[in-house]
C-alpha cells in the first residue's frame, strides 16, 4: 500500500499577492510620526549642547580674567590681550551666534587714583539674542 499525499497549489488572489493601500498609509503614518519625535529630541539634545558649550566657554574666559588679575593685578584690556599672553589658546566660537567676535566685554570699574589707565575687562557676556531652555536669557549668563 502506498499512501499518496496529493499536495494542491492554489493560485493567489489579487489580494494576497501585496499590501492594501490602508496598510500601506498605516505603516508610513507610523513612520511619519516615529520620525517627527525624534527629530524633536534631536533639536532638543543639540541646543542643550550649544547651552553647555556656552557656559564653559563663558566660565573658561571667566577664569583666564580672574587669572590674569591675579597675576598682573589689573584687568586685561582686551580679550585678545588673554590669547597673546597664553592665558586661552584662543577666542572661543559663541555656538549661538558662530563669531569669536561677538562677546559683549564689562569694564572693570576704574581704579582709585588711575585716572588715564583703562580699567581692562572685568566680565564677558555673549550677544546672542533668545532665551534657554530654563528661561533665562543667553545675554544673562
């Protein structure tokens, strides 16, 4: 006795052969909206960096003034005068407004006594213009 399994092919309809159009519109609006998330994460964790940059930057030149007075017991007169006398390699790039160019320097207030002499940097403050992500004004820091 032989067994004979007979195996039967069936054609495929029209409608197995792909996907429908309502699956296809499901799949991309997920996609669609997979995508929109993370690029809001994106833009959020690139503007936390450029905040975190901004203030080390701030708080690197703050310190080179800070020595800088230590050392020469005055202010620098300019922050050039910080990067000529190796107290920074260099001017940091403001991240929101792309210049070395654009800070914003506080004189020191002038000396008793010093009337010519120029009262040096005693602060630098970026120029941007916009608010961070806590509130505060970048021009504030």
């Amino acid at each position: 006795m032989s067994s004979h399994v007979a195996v039967v092919r069936r054609r495929p309809r029209s409608s197995d052969a792909g996907w429908t159009l309502i699956e296809l519109l499901i799949v991309l609006s997920l996609i669609m909206i997979i995508a929109a998330v993370a690029l809001g994460q994106y833009r959020g964790s690139v503007i936390l960096a450029r905040e975190a940059v901004l203030k080390a930057d701030l708080h690197q030149m703050r310190e080179a003034i800070d020595q800088y007075y230590a050392d020469k017991g005055r202010y620098p007169d300019t922050l050039e005068a910080l990067v000529s006398e190796t107290y920074l390699r260099l001017i940091p790039v403001d991240p929101f407004t792309n210049s070395s160019s654009s800070w914003q320097t506080v004189p020191a207030d002038p000396q008793p006594g010093a009337v010519t002499a120029s009262p040096g940097i005693y602060d630098v403050k970026s120029t941007a213009d916009g608010t961070a992500i806590d509130g505060s004004r970048y021009s504030d820091w």
